[in-house]
C-alpha cells in the first residue's frame, strides 16, 4: 500500500475561476495551458482530479492526430466531488469517486448483443475539462455530465482505496472484457505478448482462471514486476525465441489462447504463430485501424481465430470494482504498476516518458496536486 503523503486535497472553500490543463493543439503537441473551469449543469458533477492515469490510447490520439484540436484528453481518473448540479441525488460534494468517460445505452441492438463499444451513445465522451469533450482528466477539474452520472458512468471510492489504485478501474474493466471473452480453461496455456501495465494485468487475470500463462517482454525489469503478481514463466523475448518456446512447453501444439498487448503490426505474426490450430489470437493492444499481413490458412485450415476486444464493458463493473477495490488482499495491488507520478505542470514529459516506454517505465500518472494520488 503507498504510503500516505501529506499532500493537502480538500474540497475548495471558493471555487477558482482558472485552472491549469495540459491541451492537446495538434499532432504531438501538448501545451499547458490556463483555461476557465467547466462549469455545470443540472444533474452534472464538478470532480476534482486526484490523479489521472496516462493511457495508450491518450498516446495513440496525441501521436496520429486522429482528433480535432483543441482537447484535454485523461480518461483514467480518480477525485473529489466539489459540486454537484440541480436535482443530483446519487452524490454528494466530498464523495471521492472514480468517473467512466463514456457508458453505453443499454438497450441499442450493440447493446443486446453484448458489444457496448460499439453503441452510439458509449461512443459519446461525457466528461470534459474544456473544448470538446475528451476526458479531461490532465487538468483540474472536470465536468461530469448528466447521462455518465445517471447511468452508473461513477463510482464511489471507499476512504481506504487510494485514488490512484481505483484509477484502475477503467483499464482493469478493458481486460476483464477481453479475459471474458476468451473462455479460459483451467487445463490451458496462455502466452501474454507484451509486460507492460495492460499485459501484466491480463497475464494476472488470466492465470486466476487456472490456466498456465507464459509472459514475453524484452525487459527483465518487466518480468521482474510480473513476478510480484505470481507470474512465473517468463519469456524473455530479446534472449529467446517466443515462438520455439512456445512450441516446446505445449508438446509441439503451441499456446491455446495468445493474448497481443504490443501495440502495432510487428508482432502479430509471432502471436498467430504462437498459438496452436484451432487456438485463439486476441489483438487487445492494437486499437488503430489499417492494414496488417497474416496468414488466411492460419485461420482457414490451422482453424485458429483471430479476435479483438476493444474499450470496457458496463456488464463487468460490479466484478470490476470489486476486484480493484479489494486490490490489497486479493493480489491486485496496481499502484506496484506505477513508475512514474508527474505534476500537471510537468505533463509534457509525462506523455513523452508514457510515448517512449523504457526498461523502467510502466504506468505514468499524473498528479494535479503532487501526492494527492495516494490519499
Ligand atoms: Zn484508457
Ligand atoms: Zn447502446
């Protein structure tokens, strides 16, 4: 458990008029910038932002540009209510809370058929620091509107779970979908391509099924980390090779489920590859669109399936929270996947440290007031 700090994070007696946001004005340009406070609505919240996790998809949108500028991206916070608008109920100012920055309508035809990532309302953002709405989460403040507040878009955070471990939630929800999806059995064996935050939890959850997990990662550091949550088959990919190894622990068969959390084409042969006929391929790290080359007879003849999971699922958030809320006890203490905690003011290197991983770094938080993350 991190200890706690004497960082100051109270609800503001008088609200400021400005506040300090990193804004995103184009391909790989992120400024600090001072920008009003959102004001709210009826039925919105006001949260103030302990801590906000820097994600891969923050990176991917800030690198290709695949967003109009300008924006406040965050998506992965943890803060305080500081107001709350007419006919709010559910919340009170003072309740810490963990927000979702979309949540689906529950009752489209993606809906009914278990696919909420691709509801049009979860495709709508609702949480906004500014301009339009992208999260917000790297500033101060943000506004939560009405359908997220109304529709279970937050979470309660219990006094004894720090902010920065239910900043997990979102992306601990991601990987519980995937997981799901792939029906592990306990006589199976999984590799997990990729040690970085997202692959360790996957590699965690995986091996709470009872299947055997093998981990690759170019760094020991990684594995290193892993190892910390129980995974002890590590494969170190700059050393040997995946594939053969694979190959050799599974009777010649290879991997029943291989599960990809590198982003990128690279290594999507090595996991097809990985896996035995009639195996599973789940591409959860690549969440861009485009052109890739495979095998057609890897999954005409060989038979296996190439799957993708993409974002979070409202029908796991009671697991979910559970499972993060109880993070102490169950093995799933996430803030060991923190490396680094940046101020606002320091943002710029925060996303270039999250945009060029190294042997050291795994999740980068940022923190709007330094410490605030561990209360
Ligand atoms: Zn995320
Ligand atoms: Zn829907």
């Amino acid at each position: 458990m991190p200890t706690q700090t004497s960082a100051t994070f109270e609800i503001d007696s008088k609200l400021p008029e400005t506040m300090r946001a990193a804004v995103y004005r184009g391909v790989n340009q992120i400024h600090l910038e001072t920008v009003p406070v959102p004001k709210i609505g009826p039925g919105e919240l006001l949260v103030k932002i302990a801590t906000c996790g820097v994600c891969g998809t923050d990176l991917k949108k800030i690198s290709m540009g695949s967003h109009s500028a300008p924006r406040i991206f965050g998506h992965e916070m943890g803060g305080l209510v500081v107001e709350t608008g007419a006919g709010v109920t559910k919340f009170s100012v003072g309740d810490r809370v963990m927000v979702y920055h979309h949540v689906p309508c529950g009752k489209c035809y993606y809906c009914r058929k278990h696919v909420p990532a691709q509801c049009v309302t979860y495709k709508r953002t609702g949480t906004t620091a500014g301009f339009e709405p992208s999260g917000g989460g790297f500033s101060h403040y943000i506004r939560v509107m009405d359908w997220i507040v109304e529709n279970g878009g937050v979470v309660r955070i219990p006094d004894c779970v720090p902010y920065e471990q239910a900043s997990f939630i979102e992306p601990v929800n991601t990987v519980v979908k995937g997981i799901r999806m792939l029906n592990l059995e306990p006589d199976e064996t999984v590799l997990v391509i990729g040690q970085g935050p997202i692959g360790i939890m996957h590699a965690s959850l995986a091996s709470r099924t009872g299947a055997r997990v093998f981990t690759s990662d170019l760094f020991a550091e990684r594995h290193a980390i892993a190892a910390t949550y129980g995974l002890n088959n590590p494969i170190h990919a700059g050393q040997e090779d995946v594939v053969q190894r694979m190959m050799a622990e599974t009777e010649g068969r290879g991997a029943d489920t291989v599960i990809l959390c590198v982003g990128g084409n690279a290594l999507i042969k090595s996991a097809i590859d990985s896996a035995r006929p009639g195996g599973k391929v789940m591409l959860f790290a690549q969440t861009q669109h485009g052109e890739a080359p495979f095998d057609p007879g890897a999954v005409c003849v060989l038979e296996k399936s190439l799957i993708g999971s993409y974002s979070s699922s409202f029908e796991f958030t009671d697991e979910v929270t559970g499972l993060v809320f109880d993070g102490y006890r169950n093995g799933f203490d996430l803030t060991r996947l923190i490396s680094h905690r940046f101020s606002l003011e320091q943002a710029v290197e925060a996303i270039d440290v999250a945009s060029h991983p190294k042997p050291d770094s795994m999740k980068i938080m940022i923190e709007p007031v330094p410490g605030a993350g561990s209360l």
